[in-house]
C-alpha cells in the first residue's frame, strides 16, 4: 500500500513537554492528575478522523476523539505526537515520527504451559543485576502480550527477558532478547568559524 496515498488526509502535530509544563500553542491542552496527563488536540479534519498517538516514538494508539491519557511520572519529560487522518486503514506503523523510540516494545507469544500465571519483564542495563520491572497477568484466550517501557537513557546496553510464573510465584524459562545499545543522540553539526578582526564578527558555516 503506497504511503502517498495516506498523505492529503494527514496532518502531523508534535507536543514537547518537560514538567512543569509549557505548551507551544493554544491547539493543546492539558490536564494533570499525579501521573495522569490528559492531553487534547484542536484537530482540523471533521469527524470522522482518526488520531494515532506517539509517545517518545513509540505508538500507543488510536482514538476517534482527539484526547488520550499517559501516565507520566512526576518530574519526567516526554514527547507526545499526534498524527490526525480520515484515512481508517492508515498505517501507523508506516509513518513513524523521525526520532528514534526512546523506549522499548515487548511482543511475546503466550507460554504453552497451561500452569502460567503471570509474565515477569526483566530489564538488565550495562550488563548488571536483571531488574524486575512489571508483572502482566496471564488473560484466558490471548495469543501475545505486548508492554511499553518508561523512557530509557541515551547510550546504554539493554537486554530485555520475560519470565513466565505459575500461580505460587515460581519462574519458568525465561525469553531472553540480546542486549542492543540505544542511541539517540544526533551526530554533532560540522562548521567552521573565521573571525574577522575589523568587525570582530565571527562567521560560523555549516558543511
């Protein structure tokens, strides 16, 4: 399916925040409740439209009312984008926003072993001690799981693991996933500056 064809009906809006918030125009509001921020976007498009969510990259969803609620701590910073289109069979998967995620998705399949409980994700950063993070319960009749991360640091190994429990608590094999390095920060700009000494200006160009 051609991108293109997606592009007349979609219009893509970004929303930087660090706590305390500063918003950058009057199409966003907010509203915050401890950790529960609830942001609205002024669309453009007439209903029917369709809103995918972005948070720090990842996509979180869609709804058909231009609110959505995230769950950030206190004192953290995020990045929320929206992307408003009439198009229903849209890809948001397609058109991801530029910036590499800073946080990681979990997919797995459910364990065959009818004595599962619960899953336990595991996140070890630097190749030191595996840090229990959340514990999703198994659901009767699901085939995957899936679970977002809080926002990971710039620069650093993480190696990811899901372990299945029973219903005492006891662990399984767990689902081990390599260690990759998250890297987000951009390559810094290449420029030269030549100062003149009869206006003593400096001139900076980019290559």
């Amino acid at each position: 399916m051609p991108i293109n064809r997606h592009l007349p009906s979609l219009l893509r809006r970004q929303l930087f925040w660090i706590l305390p918030l500063a918003l950058p125009d009057d199409r966003y509001t907010l509203t915050r409740l401890g950790e529960l921020v609830v942001v609205t976007f002024a669309g453009s498009l007439p209903p029917p439209a369709f809103y995918h969510w972005y948070l720090d990259g990842v996509h979180v969803g869609v709804t058909t009312a231009p609110t959505r609620q995230f769950q950030i701590v206190e004192g953290d910073q995020a990045r929320v984008e929206v992307v408003e289109t009439a198009d229903p069979d849209f890809d948001p998967y397609q058109n991801p926003p530029a910036a590499y995620p800073a946080r990681k998705t979990l997919w797995w399949a459910r364990s065959t072993d009818a004595e599962t409980a619960a899953y336990r994700i595991e996140r070890q950063a630097d190749g030191g001690d595996w840090t229990p993070l959340a514990t999703l319960p198994a659901v009767a009749g699901a085939w995957s799981y899936s679970w977002i991360s809080e926002r990971l640091a710039d620069l650093t190994n993480y190696a990811w693991r899901v372990v299945p429990l029973d219903a005492l608590g006891n662990a399984g094999e767990p689902l081990e996933l390599d260690a990759e390095r998250l890297v987000r920060t951009p390559d810094a700009p290449l420029f030269a500056a030549d100062f003149d000494p009869a206006t003593r200006r400096v001139t900076f160009d980019d290559f």
